[in-house]
C-alpha cells in the first residue's frame, strides 16, 4: 500500500458525519493494516492523533498516539489507541482551552476551549468495548479526533476569531504571551 494523503480543510469527505463501522469490518485483516498506514501516516505528519475522514475514509475510526491516561513515565512510548465508533461524554463542564492545530489544517492554529473531563466508550481493535476517562490535554485530543468522525474542525469551535494565526505567527506574536500567563 503507498503511503495514504492526509486530505485537507476543504474536502467535502472531512465535513461528512461518518459511518459506523460493523464487528466483521472491525475484526477484518483490512481494518488493521488500515490502522498501520494511519499510524505511519501520522508519525510523517508528526501529529499525535489522525481520523479515518483525514485520509479519506468516512467510517467511525481514529487513532491517538498519546499516554491519554496519563500514568507513564515520561519517557516512556506513548500507547496507540484506536476508537471505533466512539461515544463521548461530558464529564466537567469547566472548559479548558487550549491552542490546537490539525494536519488537515496545516500552517495553523487556533485558540479552543473545550469540556475539561470526557469519557469515551468506544470498541477497539480486537472489538471489545472499552472505556477511557480523560482530563486537560488528553480531553483535547480525544475531543478534536472525535469531532473529525462528526465533520467538525477546530476551526468550528475557535473561541474568539482573533485567536486563529499561521503558526510562525503564534510563534513570534502568541506562545511567548501563553508562556508568561
Ligand atoms: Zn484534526
């Protein structure tokens, strides 16, 4: 398999709410060297998180690459999780916000505030029902990936329209301000 495109803002595919996917699909040998290719897909982006409708498949999948629990060492390999057909719960309404950037959105990023505390149930890749809770910057991950598998962009939740900048922007006018904060 060549190496999938990560399709970009604009492409109606990444507006679509996806389909489910079924157990025997789950389950399938396709389905898991799908996820391969997402995963080598993103680690070439070098994002933490990618979903199916970023390369172009309208089903209820994303991967994240991240220690979403967080109880690793720091320097340990973040764990791949892969959500199919995810369902989320607002768990604490406090919203936290957060600069955020999308490999479907390159150059920028934007100013997000979202629900602090998630939980997802969703079905994994041996499709067994999992569970997860989530707070802070996991909560935001979870939360942009899964808003993928719905046709939202960040960009759809800026918080104020004035906080949305070419990331050499943020760089040189914003992430000095955030740090001082
Ligand atoms: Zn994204």
């Amino acid at each position: 398999m060549s190496s999938l495109e990560i399709i970009k803002m604009g492409h109606p595919v990444l507006r679509k709410i996806a389909r489910e996917m079924t157990s025997e699909e789950i389950l399938s040998t396709e389905t898991k060297l799908l996820v391969q290719e997402m995963q080598k897909a993103m680690h070439t982006a070098a994002g933490v998180g990618l979903a199916a409708p970023q390369i172009n498949r309208s089903i209820q999948l994303a991967i994240i690459e991240y220690d979403l629990k967080e109880e690793l060492p720091e320097d340990a390999d973040p764990p791949l999780y892969v959500f199919i057909n995810p369902k989320i719960s607002i768990l604490d309404k406090p919203q936290y916000g957060f600069w955020e950037g999308c490999l479907s959105v390159p150059g920028l990023t934007g100013y997000v505030e979202r629900p602090n505390k998630v939980r997802v149930d969703y079905i994994d890749l041996e499709g067994q029902a999992q569970n997860l809770t989530a707070e802070g910057f996991a909560a935001v991950i979870i939360q942009h990936e899964l808003d993928h598998l719905q046709g939202i962009l960040y960009v759809d939740r800026l918080a104020d329209p004035t906080k949305f900048a070419y990331q050499e922007e943020f760089q040189q006018f914003w992430s000095h301000e955030e740090e001082l904060e």
